[in-house]
C-alpha cells in the first residue's frame, strides 16, 4: 500500500488571540487527505459491500454521433482500451451504417453485431441504450438488442404495380436477406415493383426470377419477400394470389339471366334481369371472380357512360357492339362496347363480363331479339331466297351478298346458329346442311317426302340447328338444281 494521510487541525490559535466557545468547538474537527494508489492485494476479500458502493454512472455516457462514430465521455475517463472493457451509452441519433465508437478521445473502435459484423442502417435509433465490450480483436461487441427487426410489416400500403410501403419505424436501407411483408392495397396489374420508406423501387420476382403476372398479388393479401443484393431485387416467398385456373372459364356464365330488346322502346333501349339468378364477374386486369345476382337494369344505346355507350353518345350503323355487366361493389349496370373482350370501364367500376351480342341497324338503332342465358331468338333472317339448288356443297360465303346477310344475323362470336328451310315447289326435296364438309360432316340433312300446301312460299320445310366451325359461315346442299330453296336464320348461341 503506498498511501499517506494528511491532517490538518480544525483550529490554532496565535499567541494573543482570545478564546471563545465557537473557536474551541473548532479544534475537535480536523480534516484528513488521503494521497496514493490502494492495490487490490491491499483490499481484504469482501472488503467491498454494495451497501458501502454509490452508484452512479461510472461506465455509461451520452453518445455523440458525427459521421459514422459516436464519441462517448465517460466519468471516469480510462487510460486505454482493455480486453473486457464495458461500456454503455444512450445515442443521440440514428446510425447510418457501419459504426465506430471513441471514448474518452482513446481513438475510434469499429462497433460490431453478431461478433464481426458492421452495423446496418437503423441498427441503432436515437434515444436507445447500448451496451457493448471491448474483445481482443480491438472492437467492440454490441451486447445489447439493436433495433432491426427479423421481419418489417406494413398495412401502410398504396399502389398495385408501382407499390409504396410505409414502415414504422423507418427501414434506413436495404440489405441481403432483409425480409419484409405488406398487406397489398389491390390486385397487381402485372410486372411490379415496391418502394420502401422511400429508398428505391426494386422489382418483385416470383420462381427465383420470373416477373409477376396480373393478380399473383390479391387486394387484402399478405404479402412476404426477402431482399437479395446480387439480384437487387425482393424474392416474393409468399403464396400467388391467382385462383384457380379452372375458374376463369366460367366467367360470364349465368343463370336465369334474360335478355332482351325493350317493349316500350325497341330500337334504343335493351332490358337485362336476373332476378332469381346471377352473372359470374371478373375483375377486368386482374383476376378476382364474383357473382351478381338479384338485379335488373336497362341500357340506353343514345346516351354516354354507365347504362350506355361506352366513350360515344350514338351508334355506329350495321355494327356488332358488346353488352356488359359491370359492378362497383355496390351496383349493377351494363355498358354496351365495340369491344368483345377488353371494355373501358367507367371510374369506380372494377368488374365486368360480356352478356350479350347487340348489332346496330342503319340510322343507329338495334336489331330486335330476346335472349336467354346464351341463346338469342331473332325475326326472320332470310340468307337465301328462291335460291338455285346445288347438289354439291357450297359455303355460304361463296356468295358475298348471303354472306353479308348472315354475318348481320349472327356475331363473329356465335357458336352455333339454327333456323329453318325449305324448297319453293311442291315436291320431295333434300336440303342438307352442315358446318364442314372436310374431315366430317357437323351437320344433317333434312328430308321431307310429302308435298303439301306453301306457308310463305316453302311447300317442304324443317328445322336447323349447325355448329359454326367456322365464324359465321356453314355449307349446304339440295337434292338437285330444278328447285329454287330459301333459308332463313332465327337465332344463335354464343
């Protein structure tokens, strides 16, 4: 022990100098200095209780950051780093990356995670407490939880192919193997990307590499990927959102859904019910699938928008238009468009699926009809009268004047059409119809062997149905080219 004691009295007196109470009060309190080092060998085991210990902030400080190191000034300054050295400090501000620590001015200290590792971005926020020891490689080690998180969520979600997230707190970068996850604001159109707390959109691929296609991401879905540095890029590790293939056939199926021309206003007003059925929607650029049911509306081919044309105010003449269902989550209407497949909707309307073929008349009307479902019954459509027979077959198409009147009665979407036929004498005749003539007759013949009395010019008729294996064409053929034929087409599915 090399220590020494100083005393010096509470009082002295000089010769002459009178005595009172307060003076001789002060010679019994002396003051004592101690000057020396006490070694540890000098101390006795136990020596040292917490009852006689003060506590007080002897390793802990205020951390200052400044360009990546943050300077600590601890009470009790050290004369150099040690192996086992602990120190504490609250951070004044947020880290931005890789992070030194100096203390006391003894020069900076690389400040690691998980033993060697540099800190990340908003490893460390400002207002937090950490804790980390000095090991024999020269750093420090942070012992303390650091504020990155194992995965970051966010309902702060905008966007569905350039989507925006918003975390709490901040994401400070993005770095191999960060695992984030969102719930989506709606379907996804397509191809994405997703912007993090402002720090650059990157692209989301799904199967390593492959972009996304419309509706692998679901409105209300959660949705999970993990960064990767070589691809710069997010890996969605979550399930697809599309549904099932299957399902996208029965779009635009229904069930009790009548169509028909109106009986107040034929030529411009169409009536659409399903009042105990319903219509199977989808989610035009998506792939969500709902039905509607229970709704009746009425569309009026002389005005714009919704229950209307779709951009225009009239029609075009002799022209095959579209009708659709269209819903917005709250109500059903139609739009009738040019287009069979990709209508633009109006805003606020996200569902649709085509109903109905509708073909316009010279001077902007439509042709009548009554439809159930997908089966359409129209006037008369004569598309061959007193027609010189053929015993061989012949397309309908041949002949450019017929072939105009049947791509007027039925739309290139038609399936199938049906009708009647006949010859215009008063003899057994053949008349023959089908689909091709190649590979198979999809058709019949009908045969009538008893003359009878004429109904509007025919003397031998029958009925027709034949599959359009080619869009708006069939063949026919009759018995032989002594008789004149007629035939008439008076609806269609599609």
């Amino acid at each position: 022990m090399a220590v020494s004691v100083t005393v010096t009295p509470g009082k002295q007196f000089a010769t002459d100098e009178p005595v009172t109470y307060a003076k001789l009060n002060l010679l019994g309190q002396p003051t004592f200095s101690l000057a020396g080092t006490i070694e540890t060998a000098d101390l006795a085991d136990g020596a040292v209780t917490a009852v006689k210990a003060v506590a007080g902030p002897f390793w802990y400080a205020t951390g200052v950051g400044d360009t990546g190191v943050y300077d600590i000034n601890l009470v009790n300054a050290p004369a150099a780093y040690a192996e086992g050295m602990l120190v504490r400090f609250r951070a004044d501000s947020d880290n931005a990356g890789a992070t030194d620590i100096n203390i006391n001015g003894l020069g900076d200290k690389n400040l690691y995670r998980e033993q060697s590792k540099e800190l990340r971005p908003g490893d460390i926020r400002s207002g937090m407490i950490v804790e980390a020891i000095y090991d024999a490689t020269g750093a420090f080690q942070v012992l303390s939880p650091l504020a990155d998180y194992a995965a970051w969520h966010s309902t702060s979600v905008t966007g569905t192919d350039t989507i925006a997230v918003t975390m709490s707190p901040t994401l400070k970068s993005y770095y191999e193997g960060l695992v984030i996850s969102f719930e989506a604001a709606g379907d996804n159109p397509g191809a994405c990307t997703v912007n993090v707390d402002g720090l650059g959109a990157k692209a989301i691929y799904k199967n390593l590499d492959v972009v996304l296609g419309a509706g692998d991401i679901r409105e209300g879905q959660v949705v999970r990927a993990i960064f990767s540095v070589d691809q710069d890029a997010f890996q969605m590790t979550s399930q697809l959102g599309n549904p099932r293939p299957e399902l996208a056939a029965i779009v635009g199926s229904s069930r009790g859904l009548v169509v028909r021309s109106s009986s107040t206003f034929p030529g411009t007003h169409i009536d659409v019910f399903a009042f105990s059925g319903q219509v199977i929607l989808q989610e035009l650029g998506g792939t969500s699938i709902i039905g509607v049911a229970g709704f009746s509306f009425t569309v009026n081919v002389t005005t714009n928008g919704v229950n209307g044309l779709e951009g225009v105010d009239s029609l075009l003449d002799n022209t095959w238009y579209y009708l659709w269902v269209i819903y917005n989550g709250t109500t059903v209407a139609g739009l009738l468009s040019a287009s069979a497949s990709s209508p633009v909707l109006p805003a606020g309307y996200r569902y649709a699926a085509m109903i109905s073929p509708i073909r316009s008349t010279t001077g902007g009307n439509t042709y009548q009809f009554y439809q159930v479902e997908r089966k359409v019954w129209l006037p008369n459509n004569a598309i061959l009268f007193d027609r010189a027979g053929s015993v061989s077959w012949v397309a309908i198409s041949a002949n450019s004047a017929e072939h105009d009147l049947l791509k007027a009665a039925v739309p290139p979407i038609a399936k199938t059409c049906f009708g009647h036929c006949g010859s215009s004498v008063s003899a057994a005749r053949n008349f023959a119809i089908a689909g091709q003539v190649t590979g198979g007759l999809y058709g019949f013949t009908i045969n009538v062997q008893a003359p009878g009395t004429s109904t509007s010019s025919l003397f031998t008729a029958g009925l027709f149905d034949v599959p359009l294996i080619t869009a708006q064409d069939f063949y026919y053929s009759t018995t032989d080219t002594a008789a004149t034929y007629r035939l008439y087409v008076t609806g269609y599915t599609f």
